[in-house]
C-alpha cells in the first residue's frame, strides 16, 4: 500500500486483474527469453559493490510493481536458463508458481 491509497484501491479486484495479467506476460516472455534466445546470460557478472550501489539507486525511484519485477528478473540468477547448472535451489515449474500463488496467502 503507499502513501495515498485508500483500502478500495488496494484490494481492486480490476486493478489486480490487469497487473496479474501483465505479470504473466512479463514472466512467460522472460522464461520464452531464456530458452530460445542466444546471449542471455545465467548469471549477470556484477561486482558485488556495484549491485549494492545499483539496488541503493534503483529503490529511491518511483516505479510499477512490474518495473521492478523486470529489473528483479534481468539482474539474478537464472535458474530456468537451459545452461544453468547449480544445484543449491530446486527450480520449481511454472504451473507450482502458479500454484504457490493460490497457496501461500492462506
């Protein structure tokens, strides 16, 4: 919730229909991204201080719930890319995503 925002806005069922809708575009583009276009990378090579400036930098803006999710999506490590081959994190499908989503606010 910021600054502003009544309750009513918050909780718009419309509002949170197209953001939801926007997500997923963004998220399917971003996973399509990763398994058929050449030169993205697994993990982005930044110098730990420069991703500590860049974030200090990136949180004072004002930006979209789905700004940030694509800085957050172009910035990590990308578990889904088909060259990723660690093994600390199970990469979850995305059909768990989506229910993960349903599960876990209850």
């Amino acid at each position: 919730m910021t600054t502003g925002q009544s309750l009513a806005e918050v909780y718009d069922a419309e509002q949170f229909r197209a953001i939801g809708k926007e997500l997923i575009d963004v998220l399917a583009d971003h996973l399509n991204d990763l398994q058929h276009k050449e030169g993205k990378k697994v993990y982005p090579n930044h110098a730990p201080e420069d991703e500590l400036q860049f974030w200090e930098d990136d949180l004072k803006q004002e930006s979209t719930p789905i700004q940030t999710l694509t800085t957050l999506l172009n910035r990590s490590q990308q578990t889904q890319h088909p060259k990723y081959m660690g093994h600390q994190t199970a990469v979850p499908a995305p059909i768990s995503a989506l229910t993960g989503m349903v599960t876990i606010s209850k």
